[in-house]
C-alpha cells in the first residue's frame, strides 16, 4: 500500500475547489487582478505579486462585493492566504 506524503495531503487540501461563496469570489477577484487562471486556498496575496497598489485596488472590489468594514486592510498584511481573508470576511458578516 502506498502513503501519500503529508506535503501531497497539504498539496490535496490546498488545491480543493473553493467550499464557500466568498471564497469562490475571493478567488475570482484574485484572477482577475493578477491575471492568473486559479489560486488555491492557501495562495498568499503578495506571495501572488501583490503590493500596496493592488491591494488598495483589492479592497475597493472587496467592499463593492461585499459592503464597507467588512475587512480591514490590516488583516491583508497579517493574514494574506485566500482562505484566511475569506474566513475573516465571513466572520465580519456574521457579526453584523
């Protein structure tokens, strides 16, 4: 019987196709601005090429998709990954 590596489960996991909606859009945004054809959950924002112009740009679509507040830049730079800045995203909602 052959065992998968735990960096192909890692691989596995982070190449599933996005679970939510907001991460479904998160993603598509994410293509859009960098003009790649996919990102995985765990992709990295300025790992991707991102800086502070396109995250100022990111932010703008963010709150024009899903209203104002409902991600502080800060959380960007503190956490970048695509399913972490979901998360946090859906969190805000939630709250509200």
């Amino acid at each position: 019987m052959e065992y998968e590596s735990v960096e192909q489960i890692k691989e596995n996991y982070a190449s599933l196709d996005r679970q939510t909606p907001t991460e479904k859009r998160l993603a598509n945004m994410w293509c859009e601005i960098f003009g790649i054809s996919d990102v995985k959950l765990d992709s990295d924002f300025f790992n991707l090429g991102g800086n502070s112009l396109t995250a100022i740009k990111w932010l703008t679509c963010v709150e024009d998709a899903f209203g104002e507040e409902v991600l502080s830049p800060d959380t960007l730079f503190s956490a970048g990954q695509l399913g972490q800045l979901a998360a946090a995203i859906d969190a805000t909602i939630k709250e509200k």
